[in-house]
C-alpha cells in the first residue's frame, strides 16, 4: 500500500499517512475551498489501510484552524478509527493544541468523549 501525502497549503492541512509505520498526521488550517473532494483521499487511504494492513494506526492532529466542514470531515476521521479499534485494531490518536486555542482544545476533547481507543488531548 502506498503512502499519502499531501502539501499543505494556507487553507488545507499538510497530511503525512505511512502505510509501513501506521503514523499519520494531519497538521495545520483546514478551510480548504472544496473540503468533500479534499478529504475524500484521506478517508479512502484510511479506509484502505484498515483493510489490507490491519496494523496499528497512530493518528496525530497539529491542527490550528478548522472551518465547519473540515470539522465534519475530522469527526468522520475519528468515527472510522473507532470502528477499526471495535474490531481489535490498535488504534491511538494525539491531538494537540496551542496554549491559548481553547477552541481547538475542546474539540479534541468532544471528540475523545465519543471514542472506545486511547485519545491524548495535550498542549504543546
């Protein structure tokens, strides 16, 4: 299976998804102008991933703005990784925020209340 990486740019994440190690980041502002077609990418590798490796997945999120769609596209990461996790995946996320980003801070923290895996929410 190949790896996935994506450039960021000002108004889309860089994304790093290595099939060998099951780390995968997603870093930076998420408002990109068609938010549908870019995650699409990432949710099929991840898709493909818990089908043909079944490893561990670590996921880490460095993300310093999210628009209401890429927050949609987030969660349905997060969801994905949960039923990967039911099925005896071992499935891990990191999610960071800054100091004084109390918005990005309680998203994580929404999310992990909807989780069954090990979701470290920690400043950095």
């Amino acid at each position: 299976m190949e790896n996935l990486i994506i450039q960021g740019t000002k108004t889309s994440p860089f994304v790093s998804m290595d099939a060998a190690s099951g780390i995968c980041e997603i870093r930076g502002s998420s408002y990109p102008e068609n938010t549908s077609d870019f995650y699409a990418s990432v949710l099929k590798w991840i898709n493909r991933y818990g089908l043909e490796v079944t490893g561990d997945i670590n996921f880490v999120f460095r993300l310093d703005y999210l628009n209401s769609s890429s927050i949609k596209y987030i969660s349905d990461i997060v969801d994905k990784l949960d039923k990967f996790a039911k099925v005896g995946l071992s499935v891990k996320v990191n999610w960071y925020y800054k100091a004084d980003d109390e918005d990005i801070k309680e998203m994580g923290e929404e999310l992990r209340d909807e989780v069954s895996y090990p979701f470290e929410v920690t400043e950095e």
